[in-house]
C-alpha cells in the first residue's frame, strides 16, 4: 500500500472507531448527557469544516460566506422534511431525513453555482469579502421567506405576506415545530460520504489539477487546464456538502433561524480548518470536535468561559506556528517534516 | 427632491462614520498585509474610556478623545507585540485567525469590565446643527465634525506616508518586506508604527461613531467594523482616499437602498453593489490593479 | 497542538465538578450571558439569584439551587446547557430567556419530560402542542391586541407607524397581531419600518414615519433601539407619542441616557422600577446594591418565575428526591391551581401554559414612570 492509502485509511479508521466507542459508551450510559446532546452537531461541523477545508485548503480560495450554505441547506431540506411528513404523510423518518439531506445538497449546490459564477473570477482578499457578501445576503432574503403548508401544497411568500394553512417558515422567527429526526448514526453515515468524496476528489486527476492550479494559476492554465472548470468543481462540491450538514443540522433542533448562519458562524468553521491544519482533512476532524466540545467543557470558569475560549484560541495559534514548537513536532513524526515547512512557506 | 436630499445627507452622515474606520482599516491591511478583525473592538474599547473619562471622571470631551487615543495606541501596541508580531513568518490565515480570537477576547473582556447593559453615549461634539430649507433639512454637528475629521485624517495619513521618513518606510514594507529589510528598514518597528496610528484613529473612529448613534455595547464594534471593511475593499483596499469615498459612498447606498427599496433588504443591497462594483473594478474603485508575474 | 488542547481539556475537566447540596430542589436554567443578548440573560440571572437568597434565607437552609448556564442566545448552546444541568442533576429549568432557543430547549423538555417555566420567552411557539412548558411573561399576540386596543380605545391616534426589528421573533410576533388587530380598530398604519439587530441607522425608518403624518409611532421592540430612536427623532425635531411594550421597560435605566428624550413615550409593562409597593422597593433596593443597575422587566420575571416554581413545589410537595419527570407531572397540576402575587402583578395559568396579568400602561414624565391612566 503506498503511504497516501494508508493515510487515508488511518483518517477512515480514525472516524469509525470514534463511532464506536461512542456507540458502546451510549449502550451502557457511560457518556452524560451534554456530552450525548453535542454528538450531532459535531458531525455536522466535522463536515462543514471538511467542505471548507476542501475550498480553504485544496482550491486555495479563502471563503468567509460557508454558513450561508449551511443555512440554505438546512431551510430547504427542513422544508421538504416537513412537506413530506406533514404534506404528504410520509411516516419513516428515514426517508424524510435522507429527502432532506439531498434536498439541503442540492439547493445549496445551485446556490454555488450561481454564487461560483462571480466569485471565482476574483483573487485573494477580494474574493473573501465576496464570499463574506454573499454570506450575508442569503441571511437577509432567508429573514425575508415564508413558507406555509397547506394540505399537501406549499405557499411561498416574501417580506410579510399573509399565506394559508399552517406556516413552516416564519421569517425571522425561522422554522418552528420542526420534527426532530437528525440521528448520530445518520451524522456518522454524513461525515463518511463526505470523507469518501473529499479525500477520493483529492486523489483524482481533477484533484491533482485543483491543487496546481492553487499552487500556481499561471502554469496551470499554461499546460491547457480549464481553471473555471476545476475551481467551480470544488466550489459546488463543498457548498453541496454544507447543505447536507446544514439539513442536519435543521433537523437536530426544532427551531432554526436565519440567524444563527451569520459571518460567525462562517469565522467558527473557519477557525476549525486553519487550527486542523490548512489542507489536512484529517486535522478538520479533530479541530472541529475539539472546539465544539470546548466552550461546553468551559463551563465551569462560568462568567469567564467566553475569554479563557479566546485565550485558549490565540495561545494555539502561536504555539502551533512557534518555529521552535514546529520543529520538535515535526521531529516526532518523520514523515510529516516536509509538510509542515510548506506550510509555513503558504 | 427634499426627502432625497435629506435622505442623501442621512446617507453622508452615516458613510462619514463608515469611512473614518475604514480609514484605520486600510492603513493596517496596506502596510502589514493582515485583515484586522480586532480593529471594531479596538473602536469599542476606544469609546468605553472615552465614556468613562466623561461620565465618571469629569473630563472635558476633548481630553476624553485625548485619552483614548493614548489608551487604544497602547492597547494596539501591546495587541500586535503579543499576538501577531509572533506569528511574521507564518501563514497569513493563521493570523487572521488571532486577530479573530483577539476580537473575541476583547468583546468578552468588554463585558467583564462594562457589563452587558447598553450605556447612552455623551456627545462630545458640541456645535450645533445646521438646518436648511426651513428646518426640513438637517445637518448634524456630528456629521459636520466627522466629515472634517475624514479630510484632516485623509491628508495627514497621504502626507504622511508620502513625506516622512517612517512613511517611506511604510510603503516600502508594503511593496515588500525582504527587500525593505535589505535596504536598512526595521520591519518589526514600522509594523508597530502602523499598529500604534491605526489604533489611535480607531479611538477617534469609536468616539465618533458612538456620537452619531449613541448606543455602547461590547458589541458596537463589531457590524460597523464589518461594514467599514466592506467600504475599504469599496474604496480599493490598501488606498487612502479609496477608504474615504468607500465608506462614504457605502453609507449613501445603504440608506438609499433602505428608503426606496425595503428596509427589509436593505444590508442585502448594499452587499450585492459591492459585488457588482468588484466584478467590474476587481481591485475596487481606487485598488492598483497588480500585474501578475510569470 | 493536540497535546496543549488535550492539556486544556483535563483541567476543564477538573474544575468541572459541580457540587450540589443534598436536601435543595434544584432549578437549572440558561440564557445568554455574553454576546450581543447578554444583557437580558444577565438581568435574568440576577433577578433569579435575588429570589433565591430571598427564599433560602427565610427558610434558614438552602432548600433551592439555581445553576444558570450560559446559551449565547443559540439554539444549539441552549440544548447544550440543558442537557450541562440536567447532568448536574436539576429537577426543573427556570428558562430559557429569548425565544428561539426557548422553542428548541421547550421541545427537547416535552420530550424528556421536564417542567420548564421561561421568564421572557414571549413567543406563542414557545408554549405551542407542550403540556410542560409555562410562561411568566405575556405572549407577542396578547401584547399586540393589547397595545391596538389601548391606542384606539384612549383615542391617542388615528394615524400610526410601526418600526419593527423584522429579524426578531419577539418584535415580528406583536408585530403581525397588532397589524391585525389596528385594522379591526379603525387604526391606520400609514408607515412600517422595519431593522434587523446590527441596524445603528434609523434615520429612514423615523423619516418615513415622518413623512407619512404618524401621529403615534409604536415600537414592539426592546429598549435599546428604541433609545436611538427616540434620539434620531429628536435630531428631526419630530415629536410623536411613542408607545411601547414590556421590552421598552429600562430604557431610563441607560446609564448616560438623556431622559428628557423620552418624555411622554408610553408604555405597556407589566412591571416598573418606580412601583411604590414594598415588593418592588425592596427588590430594586436589593437589585441595585448587589448588581449596581437598576433592574429591567427581565429580572422582575426571573424574580417572579423562581417564586412560581417554588411555590408549586412546595404545594406539590416535591423535594430534593423527585425525579424530574415526576415533578413534571406534579408541576403542571400543581399551576392550574396557583396563584401568585409576585413583581408582575397577580398571576395565574391556564393549561396552555400561558399566563393572565394585567398590564398597566405608564407615561413617562419628568423622567420615572407615572400610570398613565392616573394623569
């Protein structure tokens, strides 16, 4: 086996017997509440932070707007939940997830698409602010939509309009009385999809060009690489994943609001990928576990949780990019040493 | 005509507030290349001793604008010796990340310090309003000061780092840092410096900010430093006069979108012109368009 | 990098171990106590705490504990501090404050079985399809009908604008009853404005209220917008009669707030700092020399909410050993019957979990309430 596979399984391997584990310590309730209550979310930020790693990291775009997929995705695919179960009287909640995840997958891909078209002819810092725009965009129009069921119809509105039946989408009150179906075995099922699409896309022939033309635009287009083509590919792929964790996310609480998927939501997955390690798939999932588990375990520090967060935040941050702390680092594991000094050239 | 008129000065004051912390913005992103996060917080913590040096110390307002300034050149100082002076040679989303984590740390200790309830901000501008057209349109002293503060800060700052020494240095560390250090420039000095001017305006920025909309929270800083950094990649990030109009003209399109097409889509219009303008302009309105070596 | 976070995490894990007395009823509960909805969460906490040492000092030992978690005003925090008090072994939750996150907690609680009773949480979704989840404060549409039926039946205008925060649940609720309602009253709404919560410009919002010929401006929203509306209305030398709800209590509580900008505003509240009964004396006394501000609606609901619980504990006779889900059960019996004087005025709950008071509209004159049914 050459070292990339065993790589990648030992990421698979990784994520697998975290399931496990936690699947035993469910069964004989060794695993508290809070700690039980957060499984679901962190699958859904484990995705979110692979997807935007897959942008951030393998196409090399900085994007600031990933919530706002998210939130496409989780309104749409709680719509289409809640149509089918309440409209037309779908009973398996399997079903009704799954339709969910792929409704939340697909919307948010045409949000991608549609956003990709102007983003990706910009560079750099004007590139993030874009994507920051957008973000904040979609967060504005989705205060603005309601949607009611009726029957088995759907009515669609927009800024304050009155709609028959009962509404599904309130506007800035968001989607209430959401049916809770998100299942941690569903969440696990989500992260293996997206490990199998990222890590399968960065192997590819279309990853390998996805990562040249990041390395260095020019001398991609030179040797006859459609740029437009492989920076949209990454584009949609990671914003398709975001809908689905979005959708997941949707179905977890019984309430969502347009709000919650603002710029700081966007900066939190962000923070997951440049802490896991820009471009290390493997680091994403650690990070976004570690992080989400976090400000829970802060608790006790009660009025000061928020500020020991933000030292803990920055104190990481200097000491994984200490030149001194690298060096010993990547001295404990051989292999890794050629990797962390490309990093520090980034 | 006269509600469009009055609509257009509402639109000038609020850009005018935009535009002063743009100015801090740009200055910060041009010479040390980074995205400054923590600069709204700086604004906020900027105007918390300007509302305590009034408040409970009885100062006069221009000392109170004085003393921020020192305070918040201190803080930036301190801020970029500790948390990003660090992290020169790594990359620069790490730091980005810091200067969130910085904006987090100042926004919780804000809360900590000042409590969580919203305090009413003095104003320390005390010329009166000007009113034209029978009082039906109305300037406000704020929106005059503000705006005179822009051009002051506007041809200082050009002045500045076109003439003095350590201006030359500024652009010179801008241009590139390897070759500034070759030619003798004390990199890490200059940055500072950069930090040092840029928290200061941003004390001045807070001060007024918090005159035109009186309201102080930990979390003042934050919106208006998104909005101003939106104005400053407006203007051409990096651009000195870029910052002013960016942030001015940031400020005529928001109110106008809010007036005459929904205040419900107000924040989405303003963001969809800044789209449009960067897909024509992709540097911005006065941005160097940088030639690409091969 | 793992190493430092794994470090972190241990000592977390130390210092987590809460202790809880032996023989209390424990009470949990969240709100938001950082970010930009801290300041009501943090009214609720110490408003809570107040009636917690208040009850506990009576009875000479400490029969009720509180453990009011952090939410951040987030759906997904919220349940995450629920399920941080439940571990903790709480037997009922006081909560939560705002009201997305109330909905999410309410629903997980239906679920689980145990009683919750929000202070603040106004929506009607909070209370929706669960038998177990009570309020203390009014719902959204019962403020709106109310505030319509004030206006037209006082006569104060004909003419009205509404400015509204539309990415608020609380705002948008009373909103749309109170557009309903105004239409059944012969009132005309000649302007809607509406912000969004990092809003700081209200000039086109007070303009067109302006320009329209409003000759009342209602306000459903809380106090510190409405503060730099009144300001920015003043700049345009527009004179209204503003009337808000209960979220428009503090507002003269601002600390540097030019009072004489809300000369006259009305408002319908349940509660008021200025209340001459010995109840409120004593709470603003305690409130005020504890926290050092003086306290909001939100703390005088939290106050309330704390007796209610107990009360209809210690009616149902529920101790330290009952199960949750028991209490649960004893609980819901045990309001049907309950009536409570408390901070808010005399309260009592049908079984939909909402509550009846009566709220009293006041004017604001010489900078303190007066009734504005007195004048």
């Amino acid at each position: 086996m050459s070292k990339k596979t065993i790589d990648k399984l030992l990421t698979f391997g990784m994520v697998i017997a975290a399931f496990i584990v936690c699947q035993v310590m469910i069964a004989n309730g060794a695993m508290s509440r809070s700690l039980r209550g957060q499984l679901i979310p962190i699958c859904v930020y484990i995705v979110m932070a692979v997807s935007l790693n897959l942008t951030v990291g393998i196409s090399g775009e900085l994007s600031l707007g990933h919530a706002g997929f998210m939130s496409v995705g989780a309104f749409s695919g709680v719509v289409m939940a809640m149509w089918l179960k309440n409209g037309l009287g779908v009973s398996n909640t399997l079903i009704c997830l799954s339709a969910a995840l792929v409704t939340g997958g697909l919307f948010a891909g045409i949000a991608g698409v549609l956003i990709g078209i102007p983003v990706l002819r910009l560079r750099g810092d004007y590139l993030a602010i874009v994507t920051l725009a957008f973000g904040e965009i979609i967060r504005n129009v989705m205060n603005c939509i309601y949607i009611s069921i009726e029957g088995s119809s759907l009515h669609f509105g927009f800024v304050n309009p009155k709609l028959p039946g009962k509404l599904l989408v309130n506007g800035p009150a968001g989607a209430t009385g959401v049916a809770k179906m998100s299942t941690f075995v569903m969440g696990f099922v989500l992260v293996m999809i997206t490990l199998l699409v990222v890590l399968n896309l960065i192997d590819s022939r279309s990853g390998r060009a996805i990562m040249a033309i990041r390395d260095s635009r020019i001398a991609a287009e030179s040797v006859g690489l459609n740029v437009t083509k492989y920076k949209m590919m990454a584009f949609v792929t990671s914003a398709v994943l975001a809908g689905m964790a979005g959708a997941l996310y949707g179905l977890n609480f019984s309430t969502i609001t347009a709000s919650k998927f603002k710029f700081d939501t966007s900066i939190l997955v962000l923070v997951f990928v440049v802490l896991g390690g820009i471009g290390n798939i493997r680091g994403s999932i650690i990070a976004a576990t570690l992080l989400t588990v976090l400000p829970e375990l802060l608790r006790a520090f009660s009025d000061y949780r928020m500020l020991v967060y933000a030292i803990v935040l920055i104190l990481v941050m200097l000491a994984t990019n200490n030149p001194t702390l690298r060096t010993f680092f990547s001295g404990l594991k051989p292999g890794k040493k050629s990797s962390a000094a490309k990093e520090g050239k980034q | 005509m006269t509600l469009f008129l009055s609509y257009l000065i509402n639109g000038i004051s609020l850009g005018s507030v935009y535009a002063i912390i743009a100015l801090g913005y740009t200055m910060v992103y041009g010479i040390a290349k980074m995205l400054n996060f923590a600069h709204g917080d700086v604004i906020m913590v900027g105007a918390y001793v300007s509302f305590c040096a009034i408040q409970y110390l009885n100062l006069p307002p221009w000392v109170s604008v004085i003393l921020a300034m020192i305070l918040c050149t201190a803080l930036g100082v301190i801020i970029e010796g500790l948390a990003y002076k660090p992290l020169r040679q790594a990359p620069s989303l790490a730091v980005l990340i810091t200067a969130i984590g910085m904006s987090y740390l100042l926004q919780n200790s804000a809360l900590l310090i000042w409590g969580a309830n919203p305090k009413s901000f003095p104003s320390v501008v005390n010329i009166g309003n000007i009113s034209l057209l029978d009082g039906r349109l109305l300037i406000t002293g704020v929106t005059i000061v503000t705006i005179l503060a822009n051009i002051v800060i506007m041809v200082a700052l050009t002045l500045f780092t076109g003439r003095t020494k350590m201006g030359k240095a500024m652009r010179a560390v801008s241009e590139d840092k390897g070759a500034a250090e070759l030619m003798g420039i004390n990199v890490n000095t200059t940055i500072s410096v950069t930090f040092a001017i840029g928290s200061a305006l941003a004390a001045v920025a807070g001060v007024l900010l918090c005159s035109a909309y009186p309201t102080l929270m930990p979390t003042t800083g934050s919106m208006p430093g998104i909005k101003a950094f939106t104005a400053a990649v407006f203007g051409g990030i990096g651009s000195i006069p870029g910052a002013m109009i960016g942030g001015i003209l940031l400020g005529i399109i928001e109110i106008l979108g809010k007036a005459y097409i929904s205040t419900e889509l107000g924040d989405a219009f303003v963001f969809a012109v800044l789209i449009i303008v960067l897909l024509f302009r992709p540097s911005g309105l006065f941005g160097k368009n940088v030639r690409e070596k091969v | 990098m793992k190493k430092l976070i794994i470090a972190a995490l241990c000592l977390a894990m130390i210092a987590m171990t809460a202790l809880a007395s032996a023989d209390a009823i424990k009470i949990g509960g969240s709100g938001p106590l950082t970010g930009p909805a801290a300041d009501y969460g943090i009214s609720v906490k110490n408003g809570a705490e107040i009636a917690v040492e208040e009850i506990n000092a009576k009875a000479g030992e400490t029969v009720i504990e509180l453990n009011f978690q952090d939410d951040e005003h987030d759906p997904e925090k919220a349940i995450n501090a629920f399920n941080d008090v439940l571990d903790w072994g709480a037997q009922m939750i006081a909560g939560t404050v705002t009201t997305s996150p109330c909905i999410a907690v309410g629903a997980q609680a239906f679920e689980d079985r145990v009683f919750m009773l929000t202070p603040s949480a106004s929506s009607v979704d909070v209370i929706a399809d669960k038998d177990n989840v009570y309020q203390v404060c009014f719902t959204d549409p019962a403020q709106g009908a109310a505030s319509a039926d004030y206006i037209s039946g006082h006569k104060l205008a004909t003419k009205v604008a509404v400015i509204y925060n539309n990415a608020d649940a609380y705002s948008t609720g009373i909103y749309q009853t109170f557009e309903g309602a105004a239409a059944e009253k012969g009132l005309e709404l000649v302007y809607i404005g509406t912000f969004t919560d990092d809003t700081t410009d209200f000039s086109v919002q007070v303009t067109g209220a302006k320009e329209a010929g409003a000759e009342l401006v209602f306000l459903p929203i809380y106090y510190t917008p409405a503060s730099m509306i009144l300001q920015q209305a003043k700049n345009m030398d527009y004179a209204p009669i503003f009337f808000g709800v209960d979220g428009l209590d503090g507002i003269l509580s601002i600390e540097g707030f030019d009072t004489s900008l809300a000369e006259g505003v009305m408002l319908l509240t349940p509660f008021s700092a200025d209340a001459t009964d010995d109840l409120t004396v004593n709470f603003v006394k305690t409130y005020t020399e504890k926290f050092g501000t003086v306290p909001s609606q939100f703390a005088a609901d939290a106050y309330d909410t704390v007796y209610a619980l107990y009360n209809a504990s210690v009616k149902a006779g529920i101790t330290a050993e009952t199960k949750a889900e028991e209490a649960c059960d004893k609980l819901i019996a045990a309001f049907q019957e309950l009536e409570m004087t408390g901070l808010t005025g005399t309260m009592t709950w049908d079984s939909t979990g909402a509550v009846t008071k009566t709220p009293t509209a006041v004017i604001i004159k010489d900078g303190a309430y007066v009734g504005a049914d007195v004048q």
